[in-house]
C-alpha cells in the first residue's frame, strides 16, 4: 500500500511556476489567509488587497475555462492550466477584460480582469480572491483539491 501511494505521489506533475496576478506585487502585499475562515467555511485562497480597477493578469498559459457570476465571489474567472491539472480562481472581480470569453487561450501575464469586491466582498476593501486547486480526472472546475497559493505566489513575485 505505501508503494502504491508513493508511485502515486511521483506520478503528480510539478506545480507550475507562477506569474504575479498583479504587477508590482511585493512579499510584503501578500498575507496567508490559506488556513483562515470565512463566516463557518474555510477560505483556502488568498486575498491581495489592491484599490478597484487594478488590472489582474493570467498567472499561467491556459484556457477560460469559466467566467462566472455568484452570490459570494461576484464575478469570477476559473482558469486551467494547459494541462489541465490545475484550475486558477479569481473573486470579487470589478469586470473582465475586453474581450475574454470561455474557451479563449491566455498567455502568462495577459489582462483578464479588474480587481473590485463584487459578490460578498465588502464594498470598501476591493481585493483579488485568488485560489488555486489541483482538479481531479473529471477536469470539473467546482471539485478540484484546494491547494495554498501563498507559497507559489511568494515565489512569482521575488523572481
């Protein structure tokens, strides 16, 4: 059995490396917020604080998979990586960039969005709600494995 799991864990691809979501980005912008709640759910994402309007950028090449509009996380992009093995949520967005669509191919570091603090953000405190989950075998954006992005973002910006 302890074979099994660790030919398992050797078969997982390597977590990609990051672009920063917003240029300028510095290690002291960015909080772990991975491990808090929020009201009685766990927030496994990251939340960078930036004023409305800040353009938000593909942190990898990939696909739209999703934009999407929720009650909690206002407008949304879900964004897969070329392989398809992670998928990149971005929250509380205040608009998309002209033109993105579903299904269009991005580049690392092109415009896809606004930072606002649509959904349940409050109106004063316009963020980008940035998660990222690794996505099972069904490739379904809304089942993936919430992984912390605090680490790999530290990374993207101090490059």
């Amino acid at each position: 059995m302890r074979f099994a799991v660790a030919i398992a864990l050797l078969t997982l691809p390597a977590i990609p490396t990051l672009s920063p979501p917003i240029r300028g980005l510095t290690v002291k912008d960015l909080r772990d917020t991975f491990n808090e709640t929020r009201g009685a759910h766990p927030h496994e994402a990251i939340d960078i604080m930036e004023p409305r309007g800040t353009p938000v950028y593909a942190v990898v090449p990939g696909t739209i998979r999703k934009l999407f509009l929720s009650k909690p996380g206002g407008n949304t992009i879900y964004l897969f990586d070329d392989a398809s093995v992670y998928c990149y949520y971005y929250a509380h967005l205040d608009r998309y960039a002209p033109n993105l669509r579903e299904g269009m191919h991005v580049s690392a570091g092109d415009l896809i969005a606004y930072v606002g603090s649509t959904g349940d953000a409050s109106p004063d405190a316009p963020h980008l709600h940035f998660a990222v989950f690794q996505l099972g075998p069904e490739k379904q954006w809304w089942k993936g494995k919430a992984l912390n992005p605090y680490p790999w973002l530290v990374a993207a910006v101090t490059r």
